[in-house]
C-alpha cells in the first residue's frame, strides 16, 4: 500500500440506527490536550462528568461512573458484578440486543433465563411478573430500546415488581438514553448502562453506568483489590468478580476518593462523554426528549407519506429510530449503498429475521434535525424511484413538515 | 456548581510515567467526523489500522487488531482467551504490572504462579527457564517494560525457550512498545498487547494486540458465536471464553472479513490509534526507538548532573522512563506538586514499596525531545533547591546537552 495520509473521512450523514454524527462540539473536545491521571484537573473532571451522568439518568447514585468501552463493556461490567456463577438472570428478549445480554450472562456462567415475544413487540408488565414468580431470578436484565426492532419496553412498572420479589432491575439503555423518556431512581432501577454512539451524539468507546446503593452493596460484597496496589487490612471475597477490568468494586474506588489505580482513564472518551452530557443538559433533558420525539414523528409521517409500511408496534416505537418494510422488487441493500454513495446519507438494515426486510432509519443526537429528516426523505425518494417503487411526489418531505407544524 | 464550560484543560507537559502529552496530529485525529460502522471508509480504516500496526509490532500476524479499552483491556483479552480455567500460567513479577498480570489470571481462574526477583531488577532466561519446567505452564506472562521499577525485561532468548516446552509466550508491552526494541516475530512472541498513552504518544483506551497462529488456533477452539448474530453451522466450545467482550474468536470475526457485528467499534479512538501508529512508522521505526534511546540517554545524564540517585539496574532499564531517589530531605510529594503547580511539568511517584522514595522521569511520545528534557531539568533544579537540596548550578541542563551532542 502507499503509505497512509492523514484520516480525512467522507462526508456523511448517519441516519442509521446508530452509531450517528456526532456533535461538533464533541468532535472538538475530543482533541483537548491530555492531562495526566491524577491532575487536580483530571480527578475534578472525572467528579464533575460523574455528577452530568446523574443528571442524565436521572438519578442520585453516587455510583455514576464511566466504563473505558463501547455500551456491550457497560453491559458486561454491569452484569458480571451483580451476578455470580449459577445465579439465576432473567432476560426478556424482544430484539437482538436481549439476546445480547443473555448471552453475556451465559459468559458470566450465570443461569439464564428468557422469555421471548415476537420482534416488533414489547412485553406486559404482567408477564414479566409472571416469569419473576416462575424463574426467582436474582437479577432482571431488560433492554429499554432495541434497535433491533425499533421497540422501547415501558419500564414504569418493572420496578416496583422487582422490588416486591427481591429483584435486582438492570436496563440497557443504549439506544434509548437521552432521546426517550428515563428515570433511573422514580422507576427503581438498580443498575443502567449506556453508550454515546446513539441519542448522546458522541462516539462509541465510553459507557455510562449508574448503580444504586442496593446494587452497590452486591459489588461490595464481592470486593477484591488487585495484589501490588492491595494493602494490609484491605479484604479479598472468595467469590470476586470474574474479571479484573469489569470488577465495579475496583471501578468505584478508582472514580471514588481513595482514587485507587486501576485502569488508566480514558482521557479523550473522557472529554467527549462529559460534553455529550454537556450539550444534552445545556438544552435541557426533557427538551432533548421531546426534541427527539417531534422529529421523530416528522420521519415516520415522511416514510408513510411515501407510501412505505412500518415495522412493528408504532406505539411502543422508540423515539429515534424507525423501521421501514423494503417495499417489494426493491433490492435493499443496493438501494442503501445508493444512499451512501450518491448522497452521502447512511441508512441501516437490521439483523437475524429483520436482515434485508427492513431499513432502520434514525434521528438522533444531533441529527434530530428537520433538516437532516428532510434530506433524508428527499434522497430516499429518489433511491426508491430508481429502484422502480411507485412513490408519491414529494409524499415524504411534505408529510414530515406538516407533522413539524 | 455552575454549569460547566466546555473543556479546557490546563497547559501541561507530561513528563511522568504516563499517560503523556498526545502527538498533536493524534489530538487532531481524534476529532474527525465518525463515519458508519460498515462504511466502506471504516472497513479500509480498520484495515489500514491492523496494517500498521503489524509494522508496529514488526509481525506478519493477521490477528492484529485494536481492543475497545484501555491496555489492561488488551491484556485481559489475551489471557481470558488464551487460558482455560483451571490452566496453569506462570508470571515472572518485577514490579507492580507483574502483579497484575498475575491478578489477571487468577480472575480468570487460572492456576497462576509467580517468581519474583527485587525490584529493580530483570530476570535471566535461565531463571525463566528454570521454572518453565517446574511449573510446565500453559502460558508464560512477561512485561516487558514495567513502569513501576522502570526495568526493561530482556525478551530475545525468552520465546526459544517457551517454544521448546511448548509453552505460549504472552507479553504486556503497554509501556515499553515504540520506545525500546521490539520483535513480535523474531522473538517467538504468541501473543502480545499495548496502549497508546506511553511512547504511542496518544490517549489511553485503545489496545492494540497482537497473536500468531499458534495463539489464533487456542483461540478458536474455544469459539463461540453469540446467539442473536449466531447461524446454523456455527459450532459453540464448551470451554468457550468466560467473557462476551474479550472473546478474541468473536473480536477477530469482527475485524476480519466476516465482519461479525461484536461491539461497536470505538471510531473516534481507531482514529487516533492509527495516527499514533502513522506518526510512529513515518519517522521510522528504528528512528523512533533510536529517539527515545537518546532522550531517554540525555534525561538519564541530566538528572544525574543535578547529583540525584538512579533507581534499578540502569543497564536494564527502559529508554523512556528514569526513577531517581528523592533526596533525603525533601518532600517528594509536595516538589512534585510545585512542578505542576509553577511549572506546568508533570512527573510522576511510583506504587508499593518506591512510592515516596522515587520520582519517575518520562520521555516518552512527543515529549522524547530535547526541549522537554531541558525544560524538565531546569524545572527541577528550581524546586529542588527550594525544598532544600543542594544541586549543582545548571548541572542538569548541562549534562543532559553534553549527552545530546
């Protein structure tokens, strides 16, 4: 090869079911000069984007940290800490991403448990009651928004469930966090996770966490800490955690004030997860949401308004993705490279049975624009005619400004 | 607190053990615009990436890929996925990353057992084989470089030996890769792993890791596709990997031409590993590694020229990191603060046993230059006399131009 030129990446407007632009300025603070690990600077930043994180989740955990990886390390760290080997974990499946978290559970060697509903469903809380009473699970690890299909769980009522049968209620919130309605302590969740690549508008690399003291108390109980920095008096459980690097125990005491080495943090992620939360919070939470869901509403009239059928049960919907069914004689994947490569705009298709049935397409972060709705719908009218559908002139662009009025 | 600004770190030069001041074309890197996770840019970019890197790494490995995380992340991939439960690894510990490689894989739960030699100290091949065939483990885990003690392990006779016993060779080479002599190849090495935040001269949370074949075979034998992405024929090990995140058969499927969807790759850190990377191969391997043997030289001759002790076996110790004894007398901790609060210098103390009793000196990145190695010094000399140590006028920076020409 000839030797490679600086990174000068095409121009792109990420319209999938993430990851999504990011934000400019994002971009801009992920290139602030690094300081070392322990500069006041460094542990004051760490403090403060802890205490944005609690914000955005909603939350008055003090266990609101960073984990250096993508959201499926947030997953994994979360899981791990709060299960130990041949503990029972319940997983209701709606999409891939449930399947994701079982599997990792199976990782952890946990003793997993599912139930499933078809894609493009979401379950009662009635029948996840009923799968508690059956399973006992020590641990319920539920999906919020599966990108999968598109779907968002009501979680409202879990809680309280869980509490009444002595349930530990994890959530992955990854595609959902920050452009759908979330509220880590009203609805009783003992440990979250996110990633920034979807409604957050920053890159993937970063996973917030937040725990409760319940949940907190599990992580203590199995506290180990690391031979070489471990000193006289401090305890070491027999059933620690099965992974040095997802063991929130010493997670915690590196973001809390005996500021323990552990990992060295991730200075750059650093930057670009405190300025996600940043932005988010400058515009207001609950006006990010409801940014997210009137644009979100503006691209599923304009999908309509051409005539394409949407997937699964549109009231349970997810704000900031849709999935369309790819009309039939269109070649899907052709006519998404199309996308990319005649107009720059990226389009998703899914996985398992939704692979080449259906686009994901997103509105998120900082792409929960009219504008970027608009173009969209724009070159999608254009792909779909010349991969021979039948569309309405200008049915999509239309029908999305009409819901933006 | 009042609502935060964006980022704005204080002007710092990183002159400690790591993480140290980025290449400012890294920085720039990392703040270019993400592009999709299957884009055609991204698939070449990653391609690109693994390229270099073999070069880094002087390897014709195909499995050479980044880990999402920080470089312990690397090297908990590796032993989780090279070392079943219950397999025997041996650690030779000369400082404190000997102890966490050990840690590592005992939460692996691996039958893990240690030498040790003074800290200060490297090991002799015949100490190494020696308790090869005591031990007969499955895999041999050796830093190469540990920061703690600034020892340099000699590598060269290590993989013979561990190919004779049929035993895999796995090193951490976090602190020491692109400062000091490197031979994945040539040294038999099966498995090894780094960060950039030592003389990569990036930010922390990207691993590169390297395996060869012989490694590549461990690892998919214990293989196993997640369900939700898994298809029929795709076999599952029993003895799969106790982790979804370091699963290295599923992390290689992502990067290889599969193109499994795993994680999300972290965008935003491939870019800045491949400039680290980029930056490194442009100015020339050798060239780099010849830099940091001269800084490091000069940084050595100055610290002495002040009259200050050096710690360890300097005939052994890594190019890019000094640890000097505090005199007696001063007060380390709060002459290391005033480095940082008048100078903007950063140096660093150390772990365990040296902790209060060194500085450590680094020159490292895109601070092996001889303007930070005069800066450092002439700081030094300033704060040293302040806390009361007699220093020789401009002994530093003299000693350390003197060893430049």
């Amino acid at each position: 090869m000839t030797f490679p030129a600086p990174i000068d990446p095409p121009a792109r407007l990420l319209m999938g079911p993430g990851p999504i632009s990011a934000y400019p300025s994002v971009l801009r603070a992920m290139s602030a000069p690094l300081v070392g690990q322990y500069d006041p600077f460094m542990t004051a930043t760490m403090n403060e984007t802890q205490s944005l994180y609690r914000d955005v989740f909603a939350t008055a955990n003090d266990a609101t940290v960073l984990i250096d990886g993508t959201s499926r390390a947030g997953i994994e760290a979360a899981i791990t800490s709060l299960v130990r080997p041949g503990e029972k974990v319940l997983v209701p499946v709606f999409g891939r991403f449930g399947h994701l978290l079982a599997e990792i559970a199976e990782r952890a060697l946990a003793d997993v448990h599912t139930i499933e509903v078809e894609w493009g469903q979401v379950f009662t809380p009635s029948a996840i009651e009923e799968a508690i009473t059956r399973v006992k699970p020590t641990l319920l690890a539920l999906v919020q928004g599966d990108t999968s299909t598109t779907m968002c769980q009501p979680l409202e009522e879990i809680g309280e469930i869980c509490r009444r049968h002595g349930v530990l209620f994890y959530t992955d919130a990854t595609a959902s966090l920050g452009g759908n309605d979330f509220e880590a302590d009203a609805w009783g969740l003992d440990a979250a996770t996110a990633g920034l690549q979807k409604c957050l508008g920053g890159p993937s690399g970063s996973a917030p966490l937040t725990l409760s003291d319940r949940a907190v108390e599990v992580v203590r109980s199995r506290s180990r800490i690391e031979a070489g920095i471990r000193e006289e008096g401090d305890a070491s459980a027999d059933d620690f955690v099965r992974s040095n690097y997802f063991d929130l125990g010493m997670v915690l005491d590196y973001w809390g004030p005996r500021r323990l080495n552990h990992h060295t943090e991730a200075t750059s992620m650093l930057y670009g997860a405190r300025e996600c939360a940043r932005v988010l919070l400058l515009e207001g939470r609950n006006a990010v949401i409801e940014r997210h869901r009137r644009i979100g509403d503006a691209m599923l009239a304009g999908v309509r308004g051409l005539g394409l059928d949407v997937f699964g049960d549109v009231a349970h919907k997810m704000t900031n993705v849709v999935a369309v069914e790819i009309p039939d004689g269109v070649a899907g994947d052709a006519a998404r490279q199309a996308m990319l490569t005649d107009f720059g705009i990226e389009i998703g298709t899914s996985f398992g049975p939704l692979h080449g049935r259906v686009w994901r397409i997103g509105t998120m972060g900082y792409n929960a624009r009219p504008d970027a709705v608009f173009s969209t719908l724009a070159a999608l009218e254009h792909v779909l005619r010349r991969f021979g559908a039948r569309v309405p002139v200008g049915g999509g662009v239309d029908a999305a400004a009409e819901a933006l009025t």
